[in-house]
C-alpha cells in the first residue's frame, strides 16, 4: 500500500468523521420519528440509540486522536 501525504490523511480523516457524525445525526432524528406503542418499547428503544451513539463518539475521539507526519 502506498503512502499518503499529511494533507489527504487529514482529509481522509476528516471525511470520515463527517460521515459519522451524520450517520450519529440520522440515527436520532430516525429514533425521533418513530413511533412506539409503549412506553417500554420506546425505553428500550431508547438504550440502543444511546448506546450506538456512545459507539459513534467513541469511534470520532479515535479518529481525532490520530495525528500524522
């Protein structure tokens, strides 16, 4: 695999993060739109959008934590 200049990295990066945080985006405003039955439906519902959206901060602080030459 070839090598990449800091500039495209930090592009690449940066590119990357923006579809994440807009995937994080549209996962919420989906779970917004929904409408449930019950309240446990939406409680349990609830908990899987949170925990997906804790997977998705955790994958950005990784992608800010990378630096490159």
């Amino acid at each position: 695999m070839g090598e990449m200049s800091k500039a495209d990295a930090e592009r690449k990066r940066n590119s990357f993060r923006s579809k994440i945080e807009e995937a994080k985006k549209q996962v919420r405003e989906n779970f917004d739109e929904m409408d449930f039955e019950n309240a446990r439906e939406r409680t349990v519902m609830e908990g899987y959008i949170q925990e997906m959206e804790g997977e998705f901060a955790a994958l950005i602080g990784t992608l800010d934590g990378m630096t490159f030459e």
